[in-house]
C-alpha cells in the first residue's frame, strides 16, 4: 500500500478547552516492532481524551502524544515479523494514543476483525468501551448469569456496552441516567431498570427494588459521593469496579461496608494496563463477544459523526453530556 510523506492529525495547541484543538500536518508514526500502521477511517471520541486535552491525563511515555484511543481502518503496513493482522485487512483497535489522525501505529495483538454485521464507522466506537467494560464487570468483577448488575451514565459508550453485555450474559440490570428520556432509551437497550438521578435515589431505588438485598456489582466512573452509596447499594459479597471519576477521588468513606458485607472493591485504567493483558482481552472479545455481535445481542448506538476538522463540535458534543452512545470522528 502507497503512503504518502505526511498525515493530517488533530493537534493540541495548550492544554485547555476544546478551541485550543486545531488540524496539523507531521510525519506518519515510525512502527517499533510488533506494531502495525492502520490508516484511520473513524476515531472514537472517548472520556479521557477530554481529561488529556485539558491536561488532566497525559498519555504514557511511550505513546503518542496525539489524541484518540480507539480506531476503525485497514492495515496499510505491518513491523517486521508480524504476521496477522497482514495489510489490506480491516480491523479496528485500540490504540495507546494517536487515533485522532490520518495513520496510528497500533500493537498487532490489540487489533480486531470487524464484528460479524458491524459498519466500519459503528467499528471505530467499540474497542475502548468494549476492552474496558470485559476487563472491569467480567474479568475483575466476575459477573455471572443470574446475579444483578448495575452501571451508571447509562447512555455513555461505557453505559450501554455494559447494559447489553450483562443482560446478554442474563444478568438483571439497573443503571442510571439523567432524564427520562435517556432512561427510557436505556430500556430499549436491555435495562431492567433505569433510575433518573435526578429525582430518585439510586440506592434506595435499588433497596426497593431487591428487597434490600442489593446489586452483585457496580461499575462506576462517577466517583465522589457516588463511591460510599455505591457501597451501600451492593449486596453481601458484591463487587465494585471503579474507572473514573467524574465527581473526584478524594471522599470521606465509611468503610466498615466493606467488612460488613465482605464486599471487593477494584479498579483498572485500559490505558496504563500491561500491553500483554489487552492482547489476552482482545483475545477473550473475539472469542466471547463478537458471536454475541453475530447472533444480534449487540449493536452500537451512534449519537454523532463529525469530519475530523470538526473535532472541536465534537468535543464540546460530549461536554454537554447530552449525547446517547458514541460520539465518532471520521477521519477519511
């Protein structure tokens, strides 16, 4: 495949708001071995790349400082050795940084086949919700079929990847969700139960609802006060995964729930995890997920797709907090 000598990508002129990211012109990435370079048709537009333009999350040593964790294209060049994917291939994958461009390099083991029925665009939003939500509700959290499960910001790309892959294990599900709107979308989507918090109590609804028994496990990426209610909404022997913290990290704790209930609290960021632990994962999704994507269990709902000059709206798009699903970048 023919590469040209430079590659447009979105460049942060200060960390900042959003009006600071602004198209530029560069090299294409130097690919280290194992690595191969996709040419990028979507780009995901995730959580922490908001945290990384404000300065909040800075990417690892070894990445790319450019922006974007996820990507949807084809191969157009593979490191010496590399053997799968081969170019021409269309994958997509998760990336340590640089999705938000033309080409990004990409360790061959975090690369994907497209899901069986699924468009190259719906593609570039799956990989950073989908390796995250495995790793956190299954893997560390070990929810089963028959347990209860619950997950907030329900309409997020984290919201209802979660949502659909434990009812599709046959969990019950709860989640929360801002408006009445976004929980009746939430219902459609699989929920057993969607609770506005706005004007309800999650954990009092959930004490309602289970008899005060609680949920088995709770995703959150809320944080702050959300953390002592979180333990306070889990069932003896439940499970927390936290993943962010949108209302912060630093909480005053009553932590005699956690003795009291013998409950497990864990915690994980994709980003920082060991390169081998997302070749397992992508591994575990191909094999696990992806039958669930084939027999129509899955989809991905799009809320917006904005050219890649556009990165700005895109970004203040998902600032508003209005959006239902994934918000995507097309790049080409």
């Amino acid at each position: 495949m023919s590469l040209p000598g430079t590659m447009q990508y979105v460049a942060v002129r200060s960390p900042g708001a959003a009006d600071q990211m602004a198209l530029a012109s560069g090299p294409l990435p130097t690919l280290k071995p194992g690595e191969v370079l996709v040419a990028v048709d979507y780009a995901g537009v995730n959580r922490p790349d908001i945290a990384q333009r404000a300065g909040h999350y800075p990417p690892p040593s070894d990445a790319s400082p450019i922006l974007g964790l996820e990507v949807s294209g084809t191969v157009a060049a593979v490191a010496p050795g590399v053997l799968s994917p081969t170019v021409g291939d269309v994958v997509c994958a998760l990336v340590p940084g640089g999705g938000y461009a033309e080409y990004v390099a990409v360790p061959a083991g975090w690369c994907l086949p497209l899901p069986p029925g699924v468009t190259l665009e719906a593609a570039g939003g799956i990989p950073e919700n989908y390796f995250t939500v495995w790793n956190n509700v299954f893997d560390r959290s070990g929810l089963k079929g028959g347990e209860s499960f619950l997950v907030h910001g329900g309409t997020s790309g984290i919201g209802l990847a979660a949502i659909q892959l434990a009812k599709a294990v046959g969990a019950t599900v709860f989640t929360t969700a801002g408006s009445t709107d976004k929980c009746a979308f939430c219902l459609e989507a699989g929920a057993d139960y969607a609770i506005n918090y706005r004007e309800q109590d999650f954990v009092a609804e959930i004490a309602r609802v289970t008899g005060k028994r609680g949920v088995d496990v709770i995703l959150d990426m809320v944080g702050g006060d959300y953390i002592e209610r979180n333990l306070r909404a889990l069932a003896t022997d439940g499970r927390m995964s936290l993943i962010a913290f949108q209302k912060g990290s630093k909480v005053e704790v009553d932590w005699v729930n956690i003795m009291a209930k013998r409950l497990t609290i864990t915690g994980s960021t994709m980003r920082r995890s060991p390169s081998s632990r997302k070749v397992e994962i992508a591994a575990e999704l191909r094999a696990k997920v992806w039958p669930l994507f084939a027999a129509g269990k899955l989809a991905v709902t799009i809320d917006a797709t904005y050219p890649l000059a556009d990165v700005v709206a895109a970004h203040l798009r998902m600032e508003s907090s209005q959006h239902i699903g994934k918000i995507l970048l097309k790049v080409r």
